[in-house]
C-alpha cells in the first residue's frame, strides 16, 4: 500500500522532532504528492500551537512547497473541547489553514469542567483497564458527533484512542457529512472488530502517519496489517494508489 499524501504530521511548532521544511523533504523522498502539517491545536495546555505562531507556520509551508514541488498544507490537529462539539479552530482562525483535522486529547482546556470525563476520564480508565460509565461512552461519541456537524473538519483522527465512544455512530455522521476517518499507522485505536463494523457504514478513510519524527512520514506498516486482516476495499481509502480526498474544509472556504 502506498501513499499518495500523509495528511497528519507534527513539528517543532507543538513536539515534533523536524521542521517543516525537513517533513517536506522527507514526504518528496518517499513520493509522497501532498503533506499536511497538522500541529496540535491551541487549547493544548502543552503541546499546541500558538496563534502569535500561524503567520511564521504559514510562511514556512509555502516556502517548503516552493523548495520541494511537495503541496504542503498548512493544517492543525484541533482539539474536540467538550460534548457541544466546540473545537479550538475558529472561524476566525479559518483564512490561514488549508487542511483541518481534529481529535480527542488530554492535557487541553476542556468547555466546561464536566467535559474532563471525555477525555482524562476517558484515558485514565484506559490505563487502568476499566469499563467506562455509559454517561461517558454517551458523551463522547456526542461530543465527536456534534463536532461534524458544526465544523468542516476534513479528518477524524485516531478515533477512540484513549477516550470511549461508539464508532459506528461516529462514521455515520462522518459518511453523512463528508468527513474522513483516519486509520492511524502510530497507534491502535480500534480494534479488528470495531474497524470492520466502520467500514461497513460506508465512511471514507485516510491513512495518516502522525508522524512526530521524519523517518515516520508515509508510513503504513503498523496499520497495513489491519486493513488487509479486516478487508477494508483499497477503494474505500481516499489517499492511496496515486488517489487523493476530496476534503470538505477546501470546499468550505470557497463558499465563505
């Protein structure tokens, strides 16, 4: 399986290793057509990006496309805040960004305090192995829901990593709103079970790295192994075989 584009990647911006510069590199040595640098968003109490940052972020995506050929997309992982949906990219935010993914962390600055069961709830009753409550399996799938529909947000990413909700509620709304899934090849963040039960809603995905180091960039072989093991149709996977996603965020902007 190879990769037209890797659509999530970090630098220096939040704690990636490389530069922009150096991602792009790296993504034409490994013939790749398109990169996303996807930096955590900015509620991210430690890791994310800082707004005074965009204009140099933006400054050196351009210069990065021009030195390589690569399209390099200025993009973020933003951060799902709570169960209303409420994401830290703002409209206002919108006119820098050319790619918006978005996902559930911990150590953000949540809505509101109740909205900590989704995700530090969440990831502490991973690490301790314990089932969560319904009100938190509930809430979370409510919070991702409610995300698609109130903003553009190209990509899921890693969904039900570290957090609870039900995926299949979650594709439909993506397949019905035009956003992609993405099958991380950094983590596993559903099980066989849960990926084929996705796929069989009909969602589109995208396979991204989230690579936080270049020698990670393009790379499938954690989750290549899965997909083939389940049966996700290589057609149902919009950024391989020299194809490339019809991102609903581009779409947006043009309709601003």
């Amino acid at each position: 399986m190879q990769l037209t584009a890797d659509y999530h990647t970090h630098t220096q911006y939040s704690h990636g290793k490389g530069t922009v510069l150096e991602n792009a590199v790296q993504a034409k040595e490994v013939g790749l057509k398109e990169i996303g640098i996807t930096d955590h968003g900015f509620s991210h109490i430690i890791f994310g990006v800082r707004r005074k940052q965009i204009p140099f972020l933006v400054r050196d995506c351009r210069d990065a496309e021009a030195r390589t050929g690569v399209k390099v997309l200025v993009g973020i992982e933003s951060n799902i805040r709570g169960e209303s949906g409420l994401c830290d990219l703002t409209p206002s935010d919108y006119e820098n960004f050319d790619l918006y993914l978005a996902g559930v962390h911990v150590m953000i600055r949540t809505e509101k305090c109740s909205d900590t069961k989704i995700n530090f709830g969440g990831y502490m009753r991973r690490k301790l192995k314990i089932k969560p409550s319904k009100s938190i399996v509930r809430a979370t799938t409510q919070a991702y829901i409610n995300a698609v529909k109130k903003n553009p947000i190209d990509v899921i990413t890693h969904l039900n990593f570290q957090c609870f909700c039900a995926p299949v509620e979650v594709a439909k709304c993506c397949r019905d709103y035009g956003t992609y899934l993405e099958i991380s090849s950094k983590k596993h963040h559903l099980s066989d079970d849960e990926l084929a039960a996705v796929a069989a809603t009909g969602v589109r995905f995208v396979v991204n790295s989230d690579a936080h180091g270049i020698d990670r960039i393009g790379d499938t072989k954690l989750c290549e192994p899965q997909i083939l093991r389940v049966g996700i149709p290589f057609s149902q996977i919009d950024n391989i075989e020299g194809r490339l996603p019809a991102f609903r965020f581009a779409e947006f902007k043009k309709r601003m």
